[in-house]
C-alpha cells in the first residue's frame, strides 16, 4: 500500500509541476505543500470570509464591543481551512484589537493540519480607515485632482505602513475603474475619465503599496478593482450593465489595469456587474483571454462580495449556487469573497468530485494564492509578527495629508478676484456641509458608509478651521448640518444681515455602492435656493462643494461669484479649504473629470467632434466646467510651444518644449496639460487626448521652460479590427490653447 501512495503523490507531482506556470521564489516549496493538500484543503484555501464568521454574534448583529468567537475560529481555520478573511465587523478597530484579531487567526493556524497562513484583507482605500487613529487621505478623485504622481505614491507608502501595522497585508485598492458616467455612486473612489491619468496614478499607489520592505518583501499586496467595464454602466446605477464594445474596452478600460499589471500588482477584484450581457465573474473571454493570456497577469483574482452566488441569484445565468461555483471557477477565479456562508467551499469540492470542474484547475488557483502569500512573507516567522513603523496617526502623515488636501481642491471660478477671502471682513458661513465633517471623507470611512459619527476622529470642519483662522467674531454661522437648506428665507437673510460675502458649503452626504444610486444628478434644489436667496439679496456667494459627483447646478452657477470643487479632500479638508479661501495657500489643483452642464448629459473631454454641435450644427457644447480646468490666485502665461521635429517616424519621441510665465503677483503651481490631435483616422478620433502633465512651481514674474518627450508610439488608438495601431498622418500637441503639429511618417 504504501508503495502505492508513494507513487500517488509522485504521480501527483508530476501534475502539479506540468499544470504550474513558473515563478521564482518559493514556487518548490508552494508545489510541495499542494502536492500533501486534501481536495478539503484546495478549497479552503479558495475560500475567502468576512470577519463575522469569525466572531461572536449574529453575522449581522454582532457582539459590541467586537469579539471573536473560539468556536467559529476553529471551525473556519481548523476544519474549513479559509485561505482568506477580510473587512471589519461594522466599524473601525484600534490597533490593540487588530492585534488580539491577528493574535487569534495565527493561533488556529498553527493548529491546523499543515499550518497555512491566512491572508487578511482590508479596504484602506484613503488610508487605514479602519484602524482607528490612521490619517485619512483625500478619496482618489481628489488624489487625481492634484496630477501629483509622486505624492500619491507617497500617500499609499504611508498607508501601506498603517495597513501593515495592523497585521494586514493586502489592501483591496487601488481603484482603476475609468468613471465615464457622473451619476455612478463610486464615480470618487476612481482617479476620473482619463484613462491616461488613471494609469499613471494607479501605477504610483501599486508602487506605494507594494514598497519593498527591509525584509525584502512587499509591504503590502495591492488590488486592481473592479476590472472591468465597471465604472460605465448605462444607467449610472451601481452593479447595473454596461454596454461596452471591444473597442472602446481595449482604449479606455483596459489601460490603467495594463499598466498596473505591468508595475506588478499582485491581485485583481472583479467587477460584479455585467459587460455586453456577460458577468465578468463568467466571462473567459475578460479573465482568462484577455487578463490572462494577452496581459500576463499571473496574480490572483479575488471575487467581489457574494458575486458567486450572485451569478445565480441576480444575474440568473446559473440555476444554482453549486452551478454558479462551476461557472466561476472555470472561468478563471481564483479566491471566492464568499463571504457570510460555507456552502461555496462544499459545492466547490462537490463540482470536482462529479467532474464539473478538474483539480489541475484548483492547483493553478491555489498555486497563485499560496504564492502571494509566500511573496508577502506570511510562511515567514517575521511574517506575521505585528510590524511597527512610524507612520500610524504620526504627524507626518497629517502633514501629508493636508499637502495633498491642498492640492486637490479646485479652484473653479472667482470673479473679481472675491478669493481670497478679507481677512478684515466679516462672513456667514452655511450650508449643509460647513460642520460636516462626515463630508469631508465619504464613504469607507471609519464604517462602509462613513455615516455614523461616533467613530469620527479629532477631525476639524471647514467652519472650525475658518473661525480658527480668522477669529469667531469675523464668522458668523448659520444653522446645523442637515437643515440649513431648509430654513425660511427670512432667516437666512436676516443672518446675512450687514454681510457682504456668504461662504456656502454644498454638495452630498457620505454614501457608496448601491446606496449612492441616484436617479438626478442636479444639486438638490434647496440648496440652489441657498444660493438665490444670497445673490438675489446682493451677496457675494463662495460655494465649496463637498461631494463625490459633479452635482449639476447650471441654474444658479451665473449666481456664484466663486466656486470650490473640494471633492473629498480627507482628514485636513477642513483646514485646507479655509486655508484655500483665506489665500494661506494658493490653489493649484485641476479637475479630472468634465463637471457636466447638465444633469442629463455627461459628455467627456475626449468626445468626439459630432458631440460638440449644438442644435445649430455649431460647434458649441461646453461642461459647465472643462477637464482640466482649475484656477490660481496667481496667472500664467504659456508661450512658445515648440516641437523639435517635425517629421517623425513611429519609433521616435515627440519633443516638446514650452514656456510658462507666473504673471502674476504671488508664487503659485501650473499643472501643464499636454494633448494630441489626431487629425484624421480611420476611427472618428477625440477632440483631444491627455498624453503628459507636469507640476511646474513658479515665484512672482518667475519663467521656466519644461520639456517632455511623448514616445510616437502613445499616440495609437484601437482600430475596427480590436487592434492597436498607428496610424500616419498629421497630429496637433495642444498646451493651454496653443497648438504645433507634427507629420508621423508611414
Ligand atoms: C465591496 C466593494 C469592493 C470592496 C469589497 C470588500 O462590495 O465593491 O470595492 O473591496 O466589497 O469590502
């Protein structure tokens, strides 16, 4: 007999070593333990839960304070064998519970048959939301806002610190769906509508994250999500279908995954919707001949919440569960975020039993997961000691945050130069989102929705900060967080009684996902009366809108004297934007996205030239506010805008030089835009496309000429055929309305 099983395991071997893609480092070692694993195990280690499988209570009423449940501990980890948990229990965590939470999984590991690690999930999608004291960043629309690569990557070090510190290595982040819709309730947790911009800032927060440590392992893994398709549904609506030809799937979609792809990110979360009538969770063609096949990506795939069972319960393309494990798992997933039942684990090893799925196939998932554990360290004694840096609510990381703060919020219109505010003059402020500071982060804040105020942090709002800067007897304050709107007219102006200026903070509550759904992307209207009221009173009217949507409000924009796009600018919010309209800090920030003109129609930057006509055949259309635009309490001049060469052939660079001035009387910083014209195409071409950026900081009268090299080779587009091509021909570079040309040679 023992012969035989000898040669089993040979045998089996022998399989695992032929079905196995090669990776260096540790994939011997990985081979061997899934060569002594059980069917049982392989699929335990597929198997990711929420923490409340783990803890004491109902799934959905857990015990408070949070406690884990010895029972349930041993049940997942000792007898299922989970490869994965994730999230919080409803709330965030101090870094003490993190580590009893950590403490106990690696107790029952050790007891488990061959000791595996569990690998530990979390969404710190601005910082360790969920380990109470971390420095919460601004949301990635607000990241993109301020174009600055190096910062962000930056930010995602810091927060791949506190993730770490909390005993978790492995962030469900970076977000790279392109948010081609306004209405999507997760349109702020994206880098906007370029895919350009996505890339380059996705690339940074992949760098940041997985920042090699001393003991040369990555800090922590990070998590392409939501490939794909997800952030251009038809409706708007979250987890709704999208309708996406190939085409456009392959030049706007794809490129920020690509790239990060490229930059070695280790896994990748699927998007939970639909694309062209298939569910990604069952699409081969997305995840095994695209991801796969043509991308090379050899990390793991991650479901997204119960999207298994979802295949059969809301996308009805199973008849059961069962089915649905068989659909998913043969077409390409690698880790089930069950995440709240044990079933998939049964009907995943039941599907093997009766052949509805092969075990090569369990071997190849399983061989990626243990991987990237090894790659993380976790097998390591080190690995899952409880790692200390200095970053965890550290002083530095407030710094940064506000740094960024201030560089993301947009300064969108002021007239007269009414910014900066009189230090010397007297304001109200109002509007629902003055105290707020709920506003000021979102969702994934401290809880999913980032609604519920008794775990806010010492977080300052824009009022406090306005009164701290320019003393309370220059502020006077109108009204609480949720009914300022709604007050009667005559409150309102008897508040503005002897004031000029009035400083509105308007825009959205906290929310994402589902819950954000919105049918109408208008400003709520009692807040657009907020404006009225004070305009049609004479006042000078200062919006700043904290919001995670460009809320139309074309109605009463000709109202705003001035007009502040905060977005979701995180913890310093507060104290940037006072310091914004104050003139302590100039605005430098630029939108990454189009702010719609009207609720209906969100046309992008890089439309198409039939978009721009107006019911005249003109050419007319503009978004109430451009991508790309932002303003400065300082001016700048662009001029000499030169390309060195102008006949290029396709393995040339474009280079491009141009001059800016600071005309103006105050240091400030210009985000300089680089575009291509693609003249003629054999596709209808963009009006435009975003090919460079930089920062350039300028003192008063101060001038610098910046150079950048645009490899010929960007400016491809895919073609009918789903190819990427270069065509010849004439292109236009076009720097803040100044244009060269080059001819691309055949
Ligand atoms: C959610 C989100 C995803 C998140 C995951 C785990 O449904 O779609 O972005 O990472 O579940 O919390």
């Amino acid at each position: 007999m023992k012969g035989k099983v000898v040669l089993y395991l040979c045998f089996l071997m022998f399989l695992v070593q032929c079905s196995m893609p090669k990776n260096d480092g540790g994939e011997q070692q990985v081979k061997e333990l899934i060569g002594k694993m059980t069917l049982a195990e392989k699929a335990g280690q597929m198997t990711q839960l929420s923490i409340e499988m783990i803890s004491a209570g109902e799934t959905n009423k857990l015990l408070e304070p949070h406690a884990l449940d010895t029972q349930k501990l041993h049940k997942m980890i000792v007898e299922l064998g989970v490869g994965s948990i994730l999230n919080v229990g409803g709330h965030t965590y101090t870094k003490a519970h993190w580590d009893e939470i950590m403490g106990a999984i690696h107790t029952y590991e050790k007891m488990s048959r061959l000791k595996v690690p569990v690998l530990y999930g979390i969404d710190a999608i601005h910082g360790a939301n969920y380990t109470v004291g971390a420095t919460l960043y601004p949301q990635q629309i607000s990241l993109a806002s301020s174009f600055n690569v190096d910062l962000v990557n930056k930010m995602s070090g810091y927060v791949a610190n506190d993730v770490r510190e909390s005993g978790i290595p492995w962030n469900f982040s970076p977000v790279l769906d392109v948010a081609r819709n306004a209405r999507w309730p997760r349109f702020w947790e994206t880098f906007g509508e370029d895919p350009y911009l996505a890339s380059e800032m996705g690339v940074a927060m992949v760098n940041g994250y997985q920042q090699t440590q001393a003991n040369g392992k990555p800090m922590v893994a990070a998590c392409l999500k939501h490939y794909i398709g997800y952030g251009d549904s038809r409706s708007g609506l979250d987890r709704t279908p999208a309708y996406i030809p190939e085409r456009q799937l392959r030049e706007i979609f794809l490129p920020p995954f690509e790239r990060a792809i490229e930059a070695g990110a280790k896994t990748i979360m699927i998007n939970s919707s639909e694309v062209n009538g298939e569910p990604v969770h069952a699409s081969k063609f997305l995840l095994q001949t695209i991801l796969r096949k043509e991308l090379k990506f050899k990390g793991v795939t991650v479901t997204d919440w119960e999207d298994i069972k979802n295949l059969c319960d809301r996308h009805h393309v199973a008849s059961t569960y069962k089915e649905a494990v068989a659909l998913a798992i043969n077409a390409g997933i690698d880790l089930a975020m069950v995440p709240l039942d044990v079933d998939f684990t049964k009907y995943l090893i039941e599907n093997v039993e009766e052949g509805k799925i092969e075990e090569k196939v369990l071997n190849e998932a399983v061989y990626r997961i243990l991987l990237l554990k090894m790659d993380l360290g976790l097998f390591d004694a080190e690995g899952t000691q409880k790692m200390v840096y200095d970053t965890l609510g550290s002083e530095k990381s407030r710094n940064l945050s506000y740094e960024l703060a201030t560089q993301s919020i947009v300064l969108l219109k002021n007239i007269d130069g009414i910014l900066p505010l009189n230090a010397n003059e007297k304001i109200l402020v109002t509007g629902p989102n003055a105290d707020y500071i709920n506003a000021l982060n979102g969702g994934w804040t401290h809880t999913w929705q980032g609604r519920d105020t008794s775990y806010n942090s010492d977080v300052i709002s824009p009022l406090k900060a306005l009164e701290q800067n320019l003393g309370k007897e220059k502020v006077r304050y109108l009204g609480g967080n949720t009914y300022t709107q709604h007050l009667p007219v005559p409150t309102l102006l008897a508040a503005a009684k002897d004031i000029n200026t009035v400083v509105l903070f308007l825009g959205e509550d906290t929310y994402t996902e589902k819950p954000g759904d919105i049918y109408d992307l208008e400003l709520e209207e009692a807040q657009q009366n907020l404006i009225r009221v004070f305009a049609q009173a004479g006042k000078k009217v200062v919006v700043v809108f904290l919001e995670g949507r460009p809320r139309t409000f074309s109605k009463t924009e000709p109202l705003c004297d001035a007009i502040l796009f905060a977005g979701l600018p995180g913890d310093a919010g507060g104290k940037a934007i006072a310091d914004l309209l104050i003139g302590n800090v100039n605005p430098s920030a630029k939108l990454p996205f189009s702010f719609p003109r009207d609720a209906a129609v969100h046309i992008t930057y890089d439309c198409k030239y039939t978009e721009l006509l107006d019911n005249n055949f003109k050419p007319s259309y503009k978004p109430l506010f451009a991508f790309g635009s932002g303003l400065s309490y300082t001016q700048f001049e662009y001029s000499n805008l030169e390309i060195s060469k102008k006949e290029l052939k396709t393995n040339d660079s474009v280079e491009i030089s141009i001059a800016i001035k600071n005309s103006g009387s105050r240091a400030g910083t210009e985000v300089a835009l680089v575009y291509s014209i693609d003249e003629v195409a054999s596709i209808t071409p963009s009006i435009r496309k975003l090919r460079a950026f930089e920062r350039v900081t300028l003192e008063a009268s101060e001038s610098k000429t910046i150079k950048m090299k645009i490899p010929v080779s960007k400016l491809r587009f895919v073609d009918i055929n789903n190819k990427w091509v270069l065509e010849p021909g004439k292109f236009k570079f076009e720097v803040s309305q100044l244009t060269d040309s080059i001819n691309i040679q055949p």
